[in-house]
C-alpha cells in the first residue's frame, strides 16, 4: 500500500491487462497525477497515447512484467478478457492484500463468483464498462463514447469507492441501486452483437441493415427473457432499446470480439453468449438461437488469423 510519509496519501493502482479498456483507464488515471499508477503487462510499455474526440493524451507508464515483482496495492483494475481471468492469477495472488479493491472492468455477470477463487480478502468491485476502446498499438489506444455514462457500478461502498477513485478524469460513472439489471442490459447487448459482428466480420455498421437488425431483436427476445428469469428487471421493449443503443454507437466502431477474431485470438464467448445460454437452462427457458450463435462462435473462436499478425 502507499507509504502515507507526507501526510499525503497516494493511492496505488495496478492495471492489469493493458489492452483496449486497460490502456484507456490507465492513460486517463495517470493523467489526473493523483495516483501511483503500475501497469501489470507481458511485455514493456513506457508511454501511453489515448486518443479521443475531445483530444489526445499521452502520458508515461511504469510497467512491470513479472508478478514476482508485484506488492499489495490499493486498486487493482482487472481488465482482461474474462477467459484470460485464470491466467492472471499470479498478478492477482501478489497485488492484493485485505484492503486492496479489485475493480472488474470486464463484461459478463458473476464477477464476484468470477474472480473470487483469485483475490483472497480483497473486495471485488463489479462494473459495467461502457465506453468503447481500441488497442491501435502495444502504446496506443482509442477510446470513443457511447451514452450516458463510461460506467456502472453498485451504490454500495465498494462501488462509490470506485466512483471517487475516477473523480478528475472525463469518465462518467453511474452509481446504480440496481446493478443486476444494468448488468444484463450490457450482456444482452454483447451475447448478440459481439458474436454476430465477429461471424460476419463486420464492425457496427452491420446493424444498419434491416435483416440484421430482424434476427438480433429474435435473439436479444431470448436473452431477455432469460435475464428476467434470472431476476433483471428488463422492459417488455428491452430487445427494442437495445437495438436503438447499438444504434448509437458509431458505425465504424468494433466490438473487441470481432477484432479477437481477425487476429486469431480466442473469443470471449462463454461469458456472453455462453452464459446466457447456460442460465436459459438452469431456468428452463429456451434458448435454440442464441444456442446456434454460440456453436458457430465456439467454431470460429478457434479458427486462424485472418489479417497478418501485427505486434498489436
Ligand atoms: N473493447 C471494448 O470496447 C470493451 C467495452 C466494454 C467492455 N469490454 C470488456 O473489457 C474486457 C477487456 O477487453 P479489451 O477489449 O480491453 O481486451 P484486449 O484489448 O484484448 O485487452 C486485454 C489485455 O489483457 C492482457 N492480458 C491477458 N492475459 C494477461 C496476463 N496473464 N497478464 C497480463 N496481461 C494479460 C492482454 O495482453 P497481451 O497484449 O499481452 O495479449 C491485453 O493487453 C473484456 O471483458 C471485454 O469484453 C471491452
């Protein structure tokens, strides 16, 4: 934890995962010059760009790449993808100690059950990530916004904690009384969109078309459904507000599965789809569209690179 010497404390963050959401917190943290900020990377990073419409930052980064070297820290923000949770349990096993908080800036739901076998003591701050970042290089990453709001999180300690930690940076966090419900509003977004922008290999423009849009509001009425079963809180029109908010998001923006799938890389597809499907079962609600959106996902998660692989 920060040495409290000056009477000023200085709290520590560690960014683990340095990816599109990472880069993008990491640069707007060290921009505000109020914490010690580690970046928990497997290779180098010295300086950090965000690019954004209201303008750029850049920043310089301390990084580390062997968690033998890590130490407790106040905030841990966890931002792998959900599948790379596991893999990062040496950073974890090192970085938190009792008070440390691990923010959870992943998709999905069920953080809490996520990372517990991974934090000991620490407390677990589940959030709902809104804005849309874009790795451009290991040192560079764009960030573009979307609604309302970059965050949600619980209106619980743990979650104005997080809230106060980001006061100074242009990020807009929700403090929510109803986390659950924000929680499945986003996964009902993801289970669909992702994976149909990652098959068709199409960034957002693909739901401007009339077809599209027809088999995702079919798809997200299954996940609703499930997510009600599930105790969310979602309107009789919730499948239609979806489509409205992936509307509004720029068309020439990507979901990170699709750019996963050009690069080769697994998809996140088990927390999303996956879970939706798993929890339609356990509920007994049907799922047979969303069950095929996820086999041919399952598929296409293991298939090559389609571009070349760049040091992105
Ligand atoms: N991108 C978006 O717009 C967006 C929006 C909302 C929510 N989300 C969610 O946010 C989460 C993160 O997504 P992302 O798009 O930021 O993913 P990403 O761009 O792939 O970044 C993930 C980062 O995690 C790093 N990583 C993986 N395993 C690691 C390990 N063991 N140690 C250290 N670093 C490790 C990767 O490092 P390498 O570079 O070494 O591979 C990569 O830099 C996901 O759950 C995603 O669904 C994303």
């Amino acid at each position: 934890m920060a040495p409290t010497g000056t009477g000023f404390e200085r709290k520590s963050v560690a960014i683990v995962g340095l990816g599109s959401i990472g880069g993008v917190i990491a640069g707007l943290l060290s921009a505000i010059d109020r914490y010690d900020i580690i970046a928990c990377v497997r290779r180098p990073v010295e300086r950090l760009t965000v690019e954004r419409p209201e303008g750029g930052i850049e920043v310089p980064i301390s990084s580390l790449t062997d968690p033998a070297l890590a130490k407790p820290v106040d905030w841990v923000l966890l931002c792998t993808k959900t599948q790379d949770t596991a893999a990062s349990a040496s950073w974890l096993e090192r970085l938190c100690g009792e008070r440390t908080h691990v923010a959870a800036l992943q998709n999905g739901i069920g953080h809490d059950e996520r990372l517990a076998p991974f934090v000991g003591q620490a407390t677990v701050v589940p959030t709902v990530v809104y804005y849309n970042g874009e790795r451009l290089a290991p040192d560079r990453v764009r960030c573009r916004r979307a609604g309302d709001y970059d965050f949600a999180v619980s209106d619980d300690a743990a979650g104005q904690s997080f809230a106060a930690l980001l006061d100074g940076t242009s990020m807009r966090v929700l403090v929510t009384g109803d986390f659950k419900t924000l929680a499945w509003r986003k996964l009902l977004i993801n289970a669909v969109a992702n994976p149909t922008s990652a098959l068709t290999l199409q960034r957002n423009a693909v739901f401007r078309r009339e077809d599209v849009t027809t088999l995702c509001l079919a798809l997200l009425e299954e996940a609703a459904a499930v997510g009600r079963a599930d105790g969310a809180q979602l309107a009789a029109d919730e499948p239609e507000q979806s489509i409205a908010r992936l509307l509004s998001v720029p068309a020439d923006a990507g979901s990170s599965m699709y750019f996963d799938r050009l690069a080769g890389r697994p998809l996140e597809v088990e927390a999303l789809t996956g879970a939706v499907v798993a929890l339609g079962e356990r509920h007994s609600v049907p799922t047979p569209l969303l069950r095929m959106l996820l086999t041919l996902t399952r598929a296409a998660s293991e298939g090559a690179p389609l571009l070349p692989r760049r040091s992105v």
